[in-house]
C-alpha cells in the first residue's frame, strides 16, 4: 500500500515553524479533534501554511485519501505539549488524523499506519516509541482511537505496513484478524467456538502461537499461509536492527527495542525456517526477521 504525500511546507518566517535541527526518535500521533466535513488534510494544510492557528505546528496531517507534508521532519514543531525543551516537540514528529464528517476513519487510520511505518523505518524509530499525544501531556489525544479502545490495534497495523506486509483483511464471517494481546482462548470465548477447533483448522499446534495481524479461517477452507521464511540474509551476515525478539516465534508485542539489547548489531548465526522471526544472531542475542534489520553492519 502507497498513499500520496503532498509537499505543502510551512514558510520558514511563520511562527509555527521554529526551525532547528534534532534527531527524531518518536512518532507522536494526534487526532486534529475538528469534525466538521472539509476539515481534511488540505484543509488543515492551507490553515498551517497561513499561519492561521498561532505558534501550534506539527510534521504531517494525514485524512483518508491523502497526507500533507508541513514541517521537515527533522524541525522540531510545537505539537506535544512537553515544553520549550520537551522531547516530544523536539525528538517526536507530530501527525495528526482527520476525523472530519464524512471521513473515513478506518481508512484514515490505514494511512497513518502506513505513514508511520515509513517514518519508522527513514528514522530507525522502534514500534514502542510510536506513542500518543497523551503520552507527553496527559491531553486525551487522539481521542477516538483512546475512546475506541483501538490504540493495540493501531499500532498492530504500524508493525504490519513496517513489515512490509498488507495491512490484515478486515473480519469477515468465516475469518477472524488476531488483534495484538489475544489469545486463541480468548478469541474462541469471543466468537462462541471451541479454541481447539480454531487451532485444529488453521494447522496451530502446541504451544498455539498466534500474532497480531494473522487471519484465522474459522471453518474448512484454506488455512492461513506461515508466514514465509525470509531469504534475503545469509549466516555469516553482520547485521544492524532496530528490534528483535526473545525467540524465533514471538508475537509482535513481545518485542525488545535495540536500546533494551547489549548492542544493536550481531551476526547470524542461524536461519530458521516457517517461523516469524527466523535469523539467529551471535548464537542466542536475540531473533529478528528481515523488517528489523536496518542494513549490514558497516565495515
Ligand atoms: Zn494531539
């Protein structure tokens, strides 16, 4: 998936445009809060480019058909509410979602998933520093995604589009989309079957690991695919990544961040197979796939 970003970007005189240069290490997500029809992401980046809303600025608005680009990313913008010298105004990059009537809001929401995931990978930013307006100022921001009790599933889509896979389909009548923090128990309590026929269909056997994002057929049919085993690296590869994992087979939520490692390199050691995380590094640092690592270790 590809959504068109429209360069739109603030006069470097405005107010709203403070300038400087900092190394982004966050991704702050805000919901523009304005519901009336046109409030869209033009909208919003005629009223920036105008100036029109003070010394309050921020990196992209993003509506159900495409993102506006206002601010370089590196700029620091005065969008989190953290202070002058705040990491979320200087270190995050502000985007904010539509929710204007009429709007689609799931779409919308795709698209900033998809927004997210580019400006994860351009800044070697981890899905656990993709965090909420709230997060620095306590302000219910994004509010419908906080109300909806949809901010696991938001970011769900983030880690999707960031590996590079589509965003999962929708649930239909015979399939089920596995929303980060479920359990196949829990998904069988929700839709009134037996967790073990579940498994049974789907080819799941002991110790029933299931992932955010991964499609379960809930009658006969064709089970969902493994997912495939990443070829792209060899062992013997000294490898950058951005995150990884405990072991070959956990779920996205279980993640570690680079920062949480002894370092953030290693060379493989070992290739999996049919498994999600399927490269060893330095025979038992940690598991990553082929979305967490950034590139050959240089030199
Ligand atoms: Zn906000």
């Amino acid at each position: 998936m590809s959504v068109s970003i429209i360069e739109k970007i603030i006069p470097a005189d405005n107010p709203n445009r403070p300038g400087g240069n900092y190394q982004k290490s966050y991704i702050t997500i805000h919901e523009t809060g304005n519901r009336d029809a046109g409030a869209d992401a033009a909208a919003h980046a005629n009223y920036l480019y105008n100036g029109a809303n003070g010394e309050t600025g921020y990196h992209y608005t993003v509506d159900d058909h495409e993102i506006y680009h206002h601010i370089p990313d590196n700029e620091k913008a005065w969008h989190a509410g953290d202070g002058g010298n705040g990491t979320g105004n200087l270190h995050s990059i502000g985007v904010e979602l539509c929710v204007n009537a009429g709007g689609d809001f799931e779409q919308t929401k795709k698209n900033a998933a998809w927004l997210a995931a580019k400006l994860m990978r351009d800044n070697g930013i981890p899905l656990s520093n993709v965090v909420q307006h709230n997060h620095w100022s306590g302000k219910n921001c994004p509010q419908t995604i906080r109300e909806s009790g949809t901010w696991d599933a938001f970011l769900a889509m983030c880690q999707a589009e960031y590996d590079g896979g589509q965003p999962a389909p929708a649930p239909s009548g015979d399939a089920y989309t596995v929303q980060a923090g479920d359990c196949l128990s829990a998904i069988g309590q929700k839709l009134g079957m037996d967790w073990r026929d579940i498994a049974a269909i789907n080819g799941i056997t002991e110790p029933y690991t299931i992932y955010a994002g991964q499609v379960l057929m809930l009658s006969g049919g064709q089970p969902e695919p493994a997912p495939q085993p990443v070829t792209g690296y060899k062992v013997g590869d000294h490898v950058v990544f951005s995150t990884c994992y405990r072991s070959s087979t956990a779920p996205i939520e279980e993640h570690l961040t680079a920062s949480q490692m002894l370092r953030s390199h290693g060379v493989i050691t070992r290739i999996a197979e049919g498994t999600r995380n399927p490269y060893l590094l330095d025979n038992g640092l940690c598991w990553v796939n082929s979305g967490d690592i950034r590139g050959l270790y240089p030199g």
